[in-house]
C-alpha cells in the first residue's frame, strides 16, 4: 500500500477531525476537496429507503409514510426515497417490519443499478449477507429466475435469511459458503461481488474507524478482493456482467483490483451513468480502465462512500 509523507495540512486535518495521519495523507492523494470531505464525514449521513415493490408501490408506501409526518425525497432511482424529515425511526415502523420497505444508502443500490438484472435470470451473490443488495436484485426479477447467495459468516447468513422472508423473496438460496468456491456452481448470467473490504466509506456511521485500521489492513483486503473477483469472473458466462463494489476509497481495494484482475483475465470496464469517474493512476500506477468505474463520496453525492465497476465478461 502506499503510504505519503505526512505533511503541516494532513497533521493539522487529522488532528482537527480525529484520524490516524497516515490516513489523512492519503485521502489528500485522492479525495477531492478534502476538508469539505472531512466536514461532511462529520454529520449523520442522509437516510433512505428502498421500496419493496414485492409488496408495496413507491407512491403507497410514501402516502402512507407522509400520513405518519415523514418527509420524503425522491432519488435517481426509482425505488429509493431520502428521508428528509423523520418524526419516529424509519426502521420502527409497522410498513418497515412487515417489510415495505429496506433502509439502504442510495450508493449501495446503485451496484444493483450497475448490475442490469433481467427477468429470469441466473444470478450469484457472492457476498451477500445480510442481503441488502440480494433482496433488491429479487425485487428487479420480480421473484423470478434464481440468485444463489453465499455468506460464510452463519451468523451473518443466518439474518440474511430473516430479511429475505420479512421482504418476501422466494427466488433465493442462501449458501453458507466463501465466495472463493463459487466455481464450482456452474456459470451465472451475472454476478455481483460486493467485497468484504476496509470500510473507509462509512466513517461517518462508524467514527472509530478513524483510528481503528492499519495500513496492512488495506493490503490484506486487496489481496482478498483480487482473489475474489477472479472467481467471480470465471463464473460469469461470457457476455455476461460482473459488478464489483466496495464501501472503501483506498484505490489498492478498489481500481487497482479492477486494474490487475481484467488485464489477467480479459474482461472489460463498461461506462455507468452515477457518480464520479474513478481514478486513471494512484501514485506510479496507471489504471486503463479507471475512468469507467465510478466512485461514491459523501460530499459530492450525499452518500456513504462507494465504489462500483461494472465488468463484461
Ligand atoms: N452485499 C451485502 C449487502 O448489501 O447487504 C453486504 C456485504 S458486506 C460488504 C461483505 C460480506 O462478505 C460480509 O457479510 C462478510 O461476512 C462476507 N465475506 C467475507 N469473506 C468472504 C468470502 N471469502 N466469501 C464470501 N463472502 C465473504
């Protein structure tokens, strides 16, 4: 991983906001506009919400809400609505619990977005728990075709499997499984890979993660996330798409993966319409592709931080 010569600014900004200074030296590498950045990280981020349309339409749902004095924002998706006002917690209400809808940050479902499910479909979910992302790829099937989840957490599967009957999806397997042996369950028209990863994204959800990884963290997520995204791409059938996604801004976990996984295995970086193009070099290292991932930041999209890159196999 590469770390900066600590600098009087990246000294003065990591003590003014609490990071560890290796950090902040970095973020100035390759965050824009750091101290709007940093301010940003310090407030609760936005609220939203993802419509069920298994069970609820956008217009019914948010009627009923708004009768509740909620406040409601529409997004660029058509399933997900900010929550601008928000006079009782959004995951105490009865349309919450009979599983109308799913609190998830926008940035999240735009791995979804990326990933262009279709009716009947084969699709795996290689990490998936607690299903997030799994029970809005079902609701875009229409319950239809199959997603094959794994988790190896059995804890984590274990929840993932709750959400999934509160949200009613029937067309899904939870698989207690490491994402590395997916190839043994055939060939699937897509495959989302949502890696375990530093998540330096959700500081402002999370502030001890301010302090609390290392720089070998970084290097040991990168190595993981490498060896995950060649499988998911050996189980995509050629032509078909591969979404990888993590809630980092470390560019070793994010177009550095990208970068050495499809020049080794030939897949290609597709253009996708949200947020801010990724990076095309992070120090000596250049990334052909870069341009086509895209990058998520608070500041600048009033989500938590994100990264999605949408693969043709
Ligand atoms: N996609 C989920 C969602 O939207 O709700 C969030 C997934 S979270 C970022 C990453 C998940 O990967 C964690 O649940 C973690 O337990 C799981 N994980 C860790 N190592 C894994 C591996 N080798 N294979 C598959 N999943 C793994």
């Amino acid at each position: 991983m590469l770390l900066f010569p600590q600098s009087p600014r990246g000294d003065a900004l990591a003590r003014k906001y609490g990071y560890d200074p290796w950090l902040v030296s970095r973020f100035l590498q390759y965050v824009p506009d750091v101290e709007q950045f940093l301010d940003k990280m310090e407030s609760k981020p936005t609220r939203y919400i993802r419509v069920n349309t298994l069970k609820m339409d956008t217009k019914s749902l948010a009627d009923r809400l708004a009768k509740k004095g909620f406040e409601l924002r529409q997004t660029a998706l058509p399933e997900v609505l900010a929550v601008e006002k928000e006079p009782m917690s959004a995951g105490a209400t009865t349309e919450y619990m009979l599983g109308h809808y799913y609190l998830q940050d926008l940035s999240s479902c735009m791995a979804v977005e990326a990933l262009d499910v279709q009716k009947g479909q084969k699709v795996l979910d290689m990490a998936a728990a607690p299903g997030g992302k799994t029970t809005f790829i079902a609701q875009r099937m229409q319950n239809t075709g199959a997603i094959i989840a794994l988790e190896p957490n059995e804890k984590r599967a274990r929840s993932m499997a709750f959400n999934l009957a509160r949200l009613g999806v029937f067309n899904t397997c939870v698989c207690k499984m490491d994402g590395l042996e997916a190839a043994k369950l055939g060939k699937f028209d897509r495959v989302l890979l949502d890696a375990p990863c530093s998540c330096e994204g959700v500081i402002a959800k999370d502030p001890s993660r301010k302090t609390s990884h290392a720089p070998e963290d970084v290097d040991y997520c990168s190595a993981r996330q490498a060896n995950l995204l060649e499988t998911a791409i050996k189980a995509t059938k050629l032509g078909g798409v591969v979404v990888y996604s993590t809630c980092s801004f470390a560019p070793e976990e994010n177009e550095a993966v990208v970068e050495t996984v499809t020049g080794k295995l030939g897949a290609r970086v597709e253009p996708f319409g949200h947020g801010s193009a990724g990076l095309d070099s992070f120090g000596d290292k250049k990334f052909r592709m870069g341009k086509n991932t895209r990058r998520f930041y608070p500041h600048l999209h009033d989500t938590t931080g994100f990264f999605v890159a949408r693969l043709r196999a």
